[in-house]
C-alpha cells in the first residue's frame, strides 16, 4: 500500500510541473524544419555543357586548385579547354564552346528582333535610345579621335588628302618659318596640303600682300600643296565646333575625311 502511495504522488506532482506554465525547462521545444533543396547531379551538370559526368568531374577537380580561386566563374568547356592534356582534346572543347556561342548569339539576335517589334508596337512615337545620353560618350569619342589625329602629326604620319589649315594673323612673326615646316611635314603625301587663311583680310590683295610680306614665293603656291585664303568666319565656325578647343596665336586644324580636328603646335613638334 505505501508503493502505490508513493507512486501516485509522484505521477500527481509530475503531472503538475508538466503542466505549470512558469516552468521553462519543461515547455516544449519548437522543432524548425530545413526545406532539402536537390541541387543536380553531376551527370545533369554535364549534359548542360554537353560532357559526360567524367569530364565535368575534371572541371570540378580543376576549380578545386588555383584555377578555382583566380577564375572562380569560369566556364567548364573554356576551364577543360584551357588545361586540355592533348591536341584531341582541345579541339573537342574549342568546338563545343564555338557552337555553343553560336547558338547562344542566334538566341540573342532573334530575341533582340521579337523585343525591338514588342516596343515598336507598344511605343510607336518613342526611341528605344535616347540619344541625349550618348553625348559624353561622344564628345569622349571624339577627343580620342583629336587626340590620335595629334599623335599621327606628331610622328608626320600624314594620310593621303589630309588638309593641314593655317589660321594666321594679319602681323605674324613667326609664319615666315611656320608654313614652310608645315609644308615638309606633308610633303611625299598626295593630295595633303597647307591650306593658308589669312583672318582679317579684306579682298584677296590683302591675302597676296600678307604672303609677299612673310616671303610666300608665288611658285610655292603652285597646285595644291599651299593655298592662300581669306578666313571670311571659318574660324570661327570651326572653333565652335571643336569638342578640344584651346586658344593659340596660330590656330592650327587638321582636315580630315571631312572631320575637323584642332591641333597645337607642340603637337607637331614644331
């Protein structure tokens, strides 16, 4: 009789503490559930990129080593391409990764073709570029151009029919020397020629007057290697069209495939 007494007061007080709210150490645990995601095998990571399971097996093995931490998004066809054991072998994976390139391009232009109709026919009055946003692109175009045109000057790599355009003051101490160096830079060059503007001049004898008293020879204007001209605001023109524009005593373009390139002296060595 004393068990069953001891028995029932034990299973009474553990009932009591199981069900005591206050008691932390007896509530129950809430177990968290991890969804198991399936990633693919090694056998369907391979038919992506058209290998069997063995080579993309390699590939794996390879991004395990340094190739891994210098190129960790490396493709498995350049990556097995790349550390090819045999000349079979690289064909085998130059070819997969050309045809797989080529398709991947067709899928690009034909999405490209269907995306371009969409926005036609959904946006008919709207550009799909706004061409307001390209300006510093092409302004930056630009002055590479100017630059490079400098470049080639400045090592007398004229190409054939460049036009070198002299804007030359009324009083000008210096072009007795200037136009003549100009005119053995272009020299051997066809079509390429000095092209004389004499700003301020009123009529043409103020142009011949302003060549007699820098020692222009009348033979030197001969053909079309040397011109005499008036300015009549081309200058000014090209000025403001110029995307590197700088101030100079002797401003200096260069004329080419009808573009329009400002250049300093320093830039032609002189």
């Amino acid at each position: 009789m004393r068990a069953f007494t001891v028995f029932l007061i034990l299973a009474v007080s553990g009932s009591a503490v199981a069900n005591d709210p206050n008691n932390t150490e007896s509530a129950q645990t809430q177990v968290s559930e991890t969804p198991i995601v399936q990633t693919p095998d090694t056998e369907t990571l391979a038919r992506y990129w058209s290998l069997d399971a063995k080579e993309y097996q390699r590939y794996q093995e390879l991004m395990r080593g340094p190739l891994g931490h210098w190129s960790p998004t490396i493709d498995p066809l350049l990556a097995l391409g790349m550390f090819a054991t045999t000349p079979a072998q690289q064909k085998r994976y130059a070819e997969l990764y050309a045809r797989q390139e080529f398709e991947l391009t067709e899928r690009t232009l034909r999405f490209q073709q269907a995306y371009r109709a969409a926005f036609n026919r959904l946006y008919p009055n709207v550009d799909t570029v706004d061409h307001r946003l390209l300006a510093p692109y092409q302004l930056h175009q630009q002055q590479k151009e100017s630059a490079k045109a400098a470049r080639w000057l400045a090592k007398k790599q004229f190409q054939d029919g460049d036009r070198v355009m002299v804007f030359v003051p009324t009083q000008c101490d210096h072009c007795t020397s200037l136009i003549p160096r100009l005119m053995s830079l272009v020299s051997g060059t066809r079509n390429a020629g000095i092209d004389v503007y004499v700003r301020n001049a009123s009529d043409d004898n103020a142009v011949r007057a302003w060549a007699q008293a820098h020692h222009i020879q009348a033979n030197k204007v001969s053909g079309n290697a040397l011109t005499l001209n008036r300015n009549e605001g081309l200058l000014q023109r090209l000025q403001s069209r110029s995307t590197n524009h700088h101030s100079a005593v002797v401003p200096i373009f260069l004329k080419r495939n009808d573009q329009f390139f400002q250049l300093r002296e320093e830039d032609l060595g002189l």
